[in-house]
C-alpha cells in the first residue's frame, strides 16, 4: 500500500513506467511473448516494445492491450464523478440523471 501512495504522489512519468510495468508484469504471467500479444491487442510490437520500456503509448493501443489482457474495466475508474459535498448537490446531481433531453 506504501508503494501505491508514493506512486499516487509522484508526477507523471513515474505512473506511465509502473503502469507500463504492470503490464508487462501481467503479459508474462498469461506467457505471452510480446509479438503474441501486439498480435492479440491489434497494436505493432514495436510500440508494445516502446510502452514498456518507456511508458509512452497511445490511448487507443493501450485501452487495446487491456481490453487483450482482460482488465479493459479498470479504465472505468479512471476520472471518478465527484462526490456529493452537500445535499444540494446531492439534489443537482439526482435531476442531471432524470432530466430529459429538452428540458430544464
């Protein structure tokens, strides 16, 4: 729990490389080769081969890659909605999802 809270609070890069090391942390425990699993997502090795050495890699290949290594889901809870604070916002949160299209 330590190393996911400095994780958390370090900058950017650092989460692009732990991310990238996790999947390749979950490619070899499913014992796919790098070619078996560019082949598998629909991405070039070769930018599979650039995100896990560097952590860079295009939104859409990487929703790809999890959606081939079966953990597309947790992109859901990317960008949670906020917490209600008060219950008027409770209240404006409750006629954002029964408002109807037109009406105010």
């Amino acid at each position: 729990m330590d190393n996911i809270l400095a994780i958390i609070k370090s900058n950017p890069k650092a989460i692009m490389l732990e991310i990238a090391k996790r999947e390749k942390e979950r490619r070899l425990f499913f014992n796919y080769k790098r070619s078996t699993l560019a082949k598998k997502a629909g991405i070039t090795e070769a930018s599979l081969k650039r995100f896990e050495l560097t952590g860079k890699i295009a939104f859409d290949s990487l929703l790809k890659l999890g959606f081939a290594l079966d953990c597309l889901e947790d992109f859901l809870n990317l960008f949670p909605k906020p917490s209600a604070h008060s219950i008027k916002e409770l209240e404006k949160q409750y006629q954002s999802k029964t408002r109807k299209r037109g009406s105010l």
